[in-house]
C-alpha cells in the first residue's frame, strides 16, 4: 500500500472519531477534539486526492468511516448486532477493497 492510500485508510479511522464526536461530545474539550478529527480526516484526504483520482479516494474515504462508525457503534455502544448488517458491511468492504485495487495513483500511472 502506497502512502497516499495509507493517508485515506488513515482519514477514514479519523472519519470514525469525528463521527462518533458529533453525537458523544458533551464538553468544550470533547468538542476541541472532534473539531481536531474533522481537520486531520479532511486534510489528509485532500493531500492523497492529489495523487489519486478523487472519486475514488471519496468513495473509499466514506465507505470505510462508515463501516467503521457501524462496527464502532457495535463495539462502543451496545448497537444491537444483526447478520444483514455484518453481510452488508462486508459487501461494503468488497466494493472498497475493489475500488482501490482497480485505481492507480498518477505517479503510478505517469511510470514514477
């Protein structure tokens, strides 16, 4: 995995706080800290879109923040865990997964 996917793999576990912020934060300190991984999710996104198409980075971006925010919720919170759910999120999961694999960065693309 180049670094440019890496940054998106990364923005997207920051997606998952910043997320979980918007509904949990109850003070100005975790408020601070939802506003820190909402800057850092979106910076690092738009620094690996620079070098890999954009769509595709917006479409990994959001598909792995949410399947982290489902399983999170699970994990964390006491969400109720249902098979379609878990299924539904692997499918998810694939098509991210297929995404990536398909897509060249343009330093890839540009044989640098």
């Amino acid at each position: 995995m180049n670094n440019n996917w890496l940054k998106v793999v990364i923005a997207a576990v920051f997606e998952v706080f910043w997320v979980i912020g918007l509904k949990h934060s109850y003070n100005v300190w975790t408020w601070i800290g939802t506003a820190i991984a909402i800057y850092v999710s979106f910076y690092l996104m738009i620094v690996a879109s620079r070098q890999l198409p954009v769509s595709t980075v917006y479409a990994v971006f959001v598909g792995l923040g949410t399947a982290g925010t489902v399983l999170a919720e699970i994990v964390l919170f006491d969400e109720p865990v249902k098979a379609v759910k878990i299924v539904l999120i692997l499918l998810l999961l694939a098509g991210v997964v297929g995404l990536k694999l398909v897509t060249k960065s343009k330093e890839t693309a540009e044989g640098g």
